[in-house]
C-alpha cells in the first residue's frame, strides 16, 4: 500500500482536512487539491507536512512525485527523494 496525504490523515486519528489545513495554516482547499493531485505544495510545505506527520522528507517527496511526476516543487522538478533542506528559512515578521 503506498502513502497518501490522506491516508497519513487517517493514521493520525483521523485528521481531518480542516484539521490539518489549520495546522499548515492553508486553506482546507489546499489539502482536497494536493490529495486529488491537482496541486502538489511546495518544497517548504512539503517539508511542513513531513514534520507534522514525523515522516522523512524524502517520504513526503516521494509521495507527491507518484502523484504528480511532471511537478516542480520549490522550483526543482520532481525527482523524488530530493534532499530535504538543511532548516527551514525564518519568516520575517512585517512591522
């Protein structure tokens, strides 16, 4: 069995979209798009999902390069099992 977004959901107690899409801080919109494969996120986002499921980023990868090989996340093509980023750049808050 292969991983999906929402089967990753349901490991966690069966999360919700809403859930999930608050703890991302995205529209629910988002989460439906990228488990249909529609849209596949980022690679920050990506990397946001791995943390908050406890998976390897490479997993994350993986999973959304199945669904969308021709996808480009954070402006490299899907390769699958891309390196995960050192750490995640700090937003900067805008006085």
């Amino acid at each position: 069995m292969s991983v999906t977004l929402q089967s990753l959901r349901e490991e966690h107690n069966h999360m919700t979209q809403k859930t999930l899409a608050s703890l991302l801080r995205v529209d629910r919109s988002a989460i439906s798009k990228w488990e249909s494969g529609k849209q596949v996120p980022d690679r920050e986002m990506a990397m946001r999902i791995a943390q908050v499921f406890n998976r390897p980023f490479g997993e994350i990868d993986a999973m959304f390069c199945k669904t969308k090989p021709d996808a480009i996340l954070g402006g490299q093509v899907c390769m699958g099992f891309m390196q995960a980023p050192a750490e995640l750049p700090l937003r900067q808050e805008v006085k």
